[in-house]
C-alpha cells in the first residue's frame, strides 16, 4: 500500500496478522481459553455484580469449557480452528475475566501447562490493571524473558464518570500505573476500549483512544458497546434508554480512531463478535464482515490510514495527490529546505517548479536537495513571495497549486519570519495565477508571537475576500499545532 506498510491485503492499519507474520515468519493462531477465573468486581473484593456489560461467560463467549483441564480445553478448541484455518504456531489466549485473579501457583499451573503443548509460541493474558499483585508482576517478568507475552487490559474508557456507571471498580491513575510496570519489565501491553458506552459522545471516544496514543502500549482492541441478555446494561437502557451507535456512527468513529494512532499501535480488533442468541442491540454486530469491510471502503474513501493525524502534511500531501498532474505548472512561495518542492517534482515530471524565499541559505538548501534527486525542471528566485505575480505574470491562470510553508526557516533564524503584510499581498497575488481549477495550501503556525499575528490577519482576510473558497483542516486539539487552509478558485460544494 502506498501510504501504509504495516498491514497486509487491503488494510489501512497496523494489523496483527501483518504483526505476526513480521514476528514470527508465519500465520500464527490465538486459542482462547477459559481458565474458570472470577473477577475482583464480581466477588465483592473491588464491587458486586461485574461490568455492566458483560456475559454470563466474563467475555469469554468464544472461549474454552473451564470444566475440563487446559490442556484439554486447547486442544478442543484449537481442533475447531483448524477447521477453518491451518497454521502450525499458537497463542494460549486466557480470555474470559480476570486472568491474574487467582493465587500465583494456580496462575502458574495454567500457564505453565498450556506454554508445555507443542508449538504453543506464546501467552496472552486479558486482565485488569487492578488485579496483578508485585508477586505476579515478577513472575511476568521471568515468563517474558522465555516466551511471547502479552498482557491485555481492560480499560475501555478515560472517563471517570463512564467508568463508574459501567461498574470498572478502578481508576484511570490504576490502569496507567500498572502500565508503567508492565512497560519497565518490558512486557508487551493490548488495551481493549469500548465505543458506544451509555451517554458518551463522539468527542469522549475520540479522547480516550488520544490518551492511549501517547502511552507505552504495544497494541489495542476496538470494541462496540454489546448489549446482552441478562446483563445490567439492558437493565439499564430498559429504565435509562441511551443512543446504540448506528454501523455508519460506528464506523466513521473506528476511522476517526485509527486516524489519530501511530502506526506502531498493532490493531488487534476493531469490531466485536457476539453470539446472535445473546445479543439485543446492535443487531448490525452480527455481519461482522460486513462491519470490517465497511471501515475498509470509508478508510478508501477518505484516502486516510492509520496515524494519517500524526502531522498535517500528511493532508497537503493528500491534497496534492488529488490535485496535481504530471504537467502541471506549480510554485512553492516558501521553499525553505526544500521538502515541498520534492514532494511536488515527483508529480510533475514533465511540469515546472516556481520556487521563492528571501534567504540565500534556503536556496541552497533547496538546490542541493534537488539535484540529489536529480530534479531539473525548476526554477528558483532570491525574492519575497509578494513578488511572486511580477515574476511570473506570463503565467496567470495557467498555475495548478501555490503552496506556502509559513513561519521561519526550519534550523535557520528563527528571526526571520513571513510577515502578514506580505503574505496576503502573495495569497491575493498567486490567486490571480491560478488555473480555473486550481488551489492554494497554506500551513499556518499560530505557535509563536508573529505566527499568531499572521493566523489572525489570514483568517480576517479568508473571511472578507474568500468565503465559500477556503476549508481549514486541524490534525489535534492543540491551538499551538499547525494547521492548513486549503483556498480553491471555485467555491467548495457543500
């Protein structure tokens, strides 16, 4: 895939398979199991009565009988897999409940057993931040260093208030603690998260998964909100109705999330797979395909991917993409080192590069890092981009794209800057160059005292002399981060 390379077939995200496959040479297969485990918000240690969620089965709805022994329970269940599937490397995956919730020689006596069965590569074990002791923490760390271990935990939501009304019975101070110690004995970290949980919105999902990207996790499971027979939670919507997300909502907060992921984050689920007997509400979750063929095509759609939010030149380049041809006329008006006007001589190939910048030393920056990729269709000028009309008046209306990097000189005089002044007599001059179809990119940087005044006089300007013409596109929260506004000749269509 062009924009993303950890995945396999026609993902857009980090996929375990991909993951797996670079580990371990080969498919590898996960067999869940049911070691007969309780939960400390289930026997009255943390609370009563569990997750509000959750099934009769802990989640383990897929997983083993805990009847029977182990190493029975594999087997049985790995028979079923292989039905489907052939592979020759497996991962014992405790599921249901609290996997850490038992003295350490109980743990022990189900690990060691399953880790004991031939070609069994690894241990994941589904736990909670709150149920793994120092004495088991020790013990991880000495399983770590002799098998593939990970630990998967339960966090599902940042907010306090969510995670109260769900029953979690731990904090959100908890879970990062414990991941602070899982992560200095370099153990591997899943976090699973919920989308859809009672009365929480868009944005609140959106800042749970913007949490966990700046922590040490190693993977993460995107769930949808299950209502089951016989659960708390349809107790509760049956007095307190609450929004069930629609498959579209869903899907189009899924894209949202992997957007703002790195792309180190191995996404190991992204939707859910409950038992049709069992579930109430959303009936959509059954055509499981259905629901990852649907994030596919929006993913397509939006020409986006995983960590696509991690700089916004990830959506010039979009832009750019969509918008140049191989013979296009261009101009960079503020070509600094130079990466812009690569990034646009590998378009057009059989085109022409106008660059401008009033140092020297970007120039010869620029040059050096152009002739290095043997490029040799452009033109550069030691002037201010205010001159940009004047130099290249024959070109008027003949121009595809005017693109300015503002701010200073990465690496150089932070002293000198673009200056409001001249940047809108540059933005009025390269709209008169442009071609009917053609557009201007800025990428304002509001993160220092004279960027702030440029944000501000641009935005006055877009709004007396462009309405309807521009869009302005913001990767992250942060008012200091840069942003881009896009200026078309022709007016966007709503």
């Amino acid at each position: 895939m062009k924009h993303f390379k950890e995945t396999s077939g026609n993902k857009r995200y980090h996929t375990l398979d991909y993951f797996y496959k670079q580990t371990f040479g080969s498919k590898v297969f996960k067999v869940s199991l049911n070691a007969g485990f309780s939960c400390p918000n289930l026997d009255g240690t943390k609370g009563r009565g569990g997750c509000i969620y959750c099934s009769k089965d802990g989640s383990g709805d897929y997983a083993g009988n805990p009847c029977i022994p182990i190493k029975q329970q594999f087997n049985e269940v790995l028979k079923i897999m292989k039905n489907k599937w052939d592979s020759n490397k497996y991962i014992a995956y405790f599921q249901a409940r609290t996997n850490t919730y038992a003295p350490l020689s109980v743990l022990k006596e189900k690990y060691e057993a399953v880790l004991s069965l031939p070609n069994v590569i690894g241990l994941s074990i589904a736990t909670r931040p709150d149920a793994i002791t120092d004495e088991c923490l020790d013990y991880l760390e000495e399983l770590n260093k002799r098998t593939y271990l990970t630990i998967e935990l339960g966090l599902q939501t940042i907010h306090e208030e969510t995670s109260l009304l769900i029953n979690r019975c731990h904090t959100l101070e908890c879970f990062s603690d414990m991941v602070q110690k899982l992560r200095e004995r370099h153990i591997s970290v899943v976090v699973h998260i919920i989308n859809g949980l009672p009365f929480e919105t868009k944005e609140m999902m959106l800042e749970t998964v913007e949490y966990l990207n700046h922590m040490d996790i190693q993977g993460i499971k995107i769930h949808m909100l299950h209502m089951l027979k016989d659960t708390k939670l349809y107790e509760l919507y049956q007095t307190t109705p609450f929004h069930i997300l629609t498959k579209e909502e869903y899907v189009d907060i899924v894209c949202d999330q992997l957007e703002r992921l790195r792309p180190s984050i191995v996404i190991h689920r992204i939707t859910g797979d409950p038992k049709e007997d069992d579930l109430i509400e959303p009936v959509w979750l059954t055509k499981k395909f259905g629901v990852l063929n649907a994030i596919d095509k929006e993913l397509k759609r939006r020409d986006t991917y995983q960590s696509f939010n991690k700089t916004i030149f990830n959506k010039t380049h979009q832009i750019i993409d969509h918008q140049v041809k191989r013979k296009d006329l261009v101009v960079d008006a503020t070509i600094g080192n130079g990466y812009d006007s690569l990034y646009l001589l590998d378009k057009i190939p059989e085109g022409t590069l106008f660059g401008f910048d009033i140092q020297k030393q970007a120039l010869t920056n620029t040059t050096s890092l152009l002739k290095k990729n043997k490029k040799k269709n452009f033109q550069l000028f030691l002037k201010n981009h205010n001159e940009m009309f004047s130099t290249l008046e024959s070109y008027k209306e003949k121009i595809s794209l005017v693109i300015f990097n503002l701010g200073y000189l990465p690496n150089g005089n932070k002293e000198i800057t673009t200056t409001p002044k001249t940047t809108i007599e540059a933005m009025d001059q390269a709209y008169q160059l442009l071609n009917k179809k053609g557009i201007i990119l800025l990428t304002i940087y509001p993160g220092h005292k004279e960027g702030k005044k440029e944000e501000l006089t641009i935005l006055n300007k877009l709004e007396h002399a462009y309405k309807g013409k521009y869009k302005i596109y913001h990767n992250t929260n942060n008012p200091d981060a840069p942003y881009l506004i896009e200026i078309r000749k022709n007016n966007f269509i709503n």
